[in-house]
C-alpha cells in the first residue's frame, strides 16, 4: 500500500519553514553592471557548523511521475543549495522534524527559474529532476565527518502531479 502526495507549486511562503526559494523574483535589490544586471541579493542563508561552503555540479537521472518516495535525509552539519543548470523543473521534497524523524512530506515542483536552500537539519527528499540532464550547482558544507542521515518510511509514498 502506498501513501499519495500531490505536487503543489513551489512558493517562498510553503517553503519558508524548510529554507530558501531561489530565484529573481519581487523586487530588484539595486542594478549592477552600469546599470544592464539586476541584483537580487542574499536569497538564501548558508549555515555551517564547520568546513566550509563549496560548490560541486551533480547530475542525476530524470525521474517520471509517479515518483516512489521511500527515503529522505538531512545534514546536520550544513545547509545545502540545488541551482539547476538548465530551465526544467525538478521536484523537491520536504518533511518537518518530528522528536528527530521526518513527519508527513511535502512535495513541490518548481517553475521555470528555482532553485532551493534546504535549512540544515531538514528532512528532504534525493535529487529529483523530472528532465534529462539533470544537471544542478549544489552549495554545501565540504568538511570532514559524518554530514548525512536517512530515514527509510516503512511504507512509500507516492508522488504524483
């Protein structure tokens, strides 16, 4: 038996208590570049406990709806920023910290122009890509020790649009 979860739209609000939406949106902090670059400045909060903040290109393999949701993570240690590298949406999952396991997910799919700040701490889903390349800038913690949890749900969900 499975448990469905409906895609919603990514917005800053829904997401808020997870982390950052990522994009140009609302208004223009101040113009750069004599003026031809618009700068939307510090849109997400990038917190590390240690180490140091880094950038690395992760490609994963396109995902077809529906989508079995049997794992999520967390990093306790670090912040983590997905910026994808083409203009195809992914599909980000979230789930609020209950006595230390995920409570009941949240699955988002984001617009054209999104990426996404996942707090630390927060439980959320593998990198979910719904279009090939899959391609994505991630910004997190590079450092040593342990930096990752999973949980496994003793039954899936299923994601759905």
């Amino acid at each position: 038996m499975s448990r469905t979860l409906k895609l919603r739209p990514l917005t800053a609000q829904a997401f808020a208590p997870f982390g950052d939406v990522i994009e140009a949106a609302g208004a223009v902090d101040k113009y750069i570049n004599q003026g031809k670059c618009a700068r939307y400045h510090d849109r997400a909060q990038l917190d590390f406990s240690d180490g140091r903040a880094g950038i690395s290109v992760f490609q994963s393999q396109a995902f077809n709806l529906p989508i079995t949701l049997d794992m999520v993570e967390r990093h306790p240690d670090g912040s983590q920023a997905f910026l994808p590298l083409s203009d195809k949406p992914f599909v980000v999952v979230v789930a609020p910290d209950i006595d230390g396991t995920p409570g009941q997910p949240l699955a988002f799919k984001t617009a054209p122009g999104q990426g996404v700040n996942y707090h630390r701490n927060t439980w959320h889903g593998v990198l979910t890509p719904l279009f090939a390349p899959g391609l994505f800038a991630v910004v997190d913690r590079i450092g040593s020790g342990p930096n990752l949890e999973e949980h496994w749900f003793q039954e899936a969900y299923t994601i759905t649009d």
